[in-house]
C-alpha cells in the first residue's frame, strides 16, 4: 500500500489523480503543507470504522425528510424458458 499527498491546489486541479492514486493506498490532502483531509477507498474507510458496507436500504432510510415516504414497486412477472443453444 503506498501512501500518496496532494496539497489542495494539486487535488483542485485533478481530483480524477487522486481518485486513481486512492486505489493504491490513502491520499493525504494538505493545507499550506500540513495534512488536513485523508481520501480512502470506501472499503478501506469501512474497515477502519468498523462497519459493513451500507444497504440501499439502508442508506435510502437514512435521507433526512424521507419518512412516511410510501414505496409499492410493481412485482415482475417473469417467465424462463429453455435455452435454444443451438
């Protein structure tokens, strides 16, 4: 894992960069040369946090304002039939 730093102007100008080098291990973000910002993999941040990964629904319950929102999708009705191979 390799540890990468952008100073706030260079992560401004390219945030794809910093995505990409956080793929590879964490990116410290500074302000006026000292760290202020960290850019994890959400992975990585769930594994230092201890959690698991979010459901939709989880994360749809957790939006502010959204209780007491009904939702009925429709059921599918889908029908397999045998595969023609050939």
């Amino acid at each position: 894992m390799s540890v990468h730093t952008y100073s706030s102007r260079n992560f401004t100008r390219d945030v794809g960069a910093a995505k990409r080098a956080a793929a590879e291990g964490p990116v410290f973000i500074t302000d006026r040369g000292r760290p202020a910002f960290a850019l994890l993999k959400i992975e990585d941040y769930y594994r230092l946090a201890g959690q698991q990964e979010a459901s939709l629904l989880e994360v749809m319950e957790a939006i502010p304002g959204g209780a007491g929102i009904e939702f009925d999708p429709p059921r599918l009705k889908v029908e397999f039939g045998a595969a023609d191979l050939g």
